[in-house]
C-alpha cells in the first residue's frame, strides 16, 4: 500500500490546476458537473475516483486510459512503472482481468521520456 500511496502522491506534484482541469474534464462522463466542481486539488481527484470504484492499488486502468487522452505520457508511463514493479503486470501479459491496461497505451513502451522532477 506504500508504493500506491508513493505513486498518488508522485502523480499529485505533477498535476497543475490547469492539468487538473483537463483531467476533470475527460471524466465528464463519469463526475457529475457539481462534484466535480468541488474537486480542486490532483489528490481530490484521485480520492473521488477511489470512493467511485475507478482507482485502486490493483486497477490503475481508468487512469491510464485518461492520462492518455489527456496527452500526459509522463503520468502514463509512472503508472506504467507502478504496474510493471509493484504489480509483476507486464505490458505482454494477456490477463484478461480489470488490471490489464489499454491496449494503445503500448506506444509508450519503451519510450525514453523528460520526466519532471
């Protein structure tokens, strides 16, 4: 549980308010526009996901899937790390489960990226 709480909050101080918002916005689907108004810090965020079954220590996908269609591969490949070390969930593996991950996040596999520090 260490290791999630260490990628949340590593996530977090890399997440503006102006990425938060864009983040806030891919989810628009699933966070109802008041609430969603009421969300405002990354770590808000990420506990509104918990107590709404979109985030967990082992389902990382909806994450994956938003960093990425919010064009922010540097959180997308730290979730990838999380899930590859923490998890032993390798990008080949084929478990058809909730912690496999998007399959078009595998374009970052790989990747060499400035990541902020």
């Amino acid at each position: 549980m260490a290791e999630y709480s260490s990628l949340l909050s590593d996530l977090s101080e890399n997440i503006t308010n102006e990425d938060l918002e864009q983040l806030k916005s891919a989810c628009k689907e699933d966070i109802p526009e008041d609430q969603s108004n009421n969300i405002t810090s990354s770590k808000e965020w990420f506990s509104y996901l918990e107590k709404n079954d979109k985030l967990a220590q082992d389902n990382l996908s909806y994450i994956e899937h938003i960093f990425e269609i919010s064009r922010r591969p540097d959180l997308l490949t730290r979730v990838i790390e999380y899930r590859t070390k923490v998890l032993k969930i390798s990008e080949d593996d084929e478990i058809d489960t909730k912690l496999t991950r998007i399959p078009s996040a595998k374009k970052y596999k790989g990747s060499t990226l400035c990541l902020k520090n």
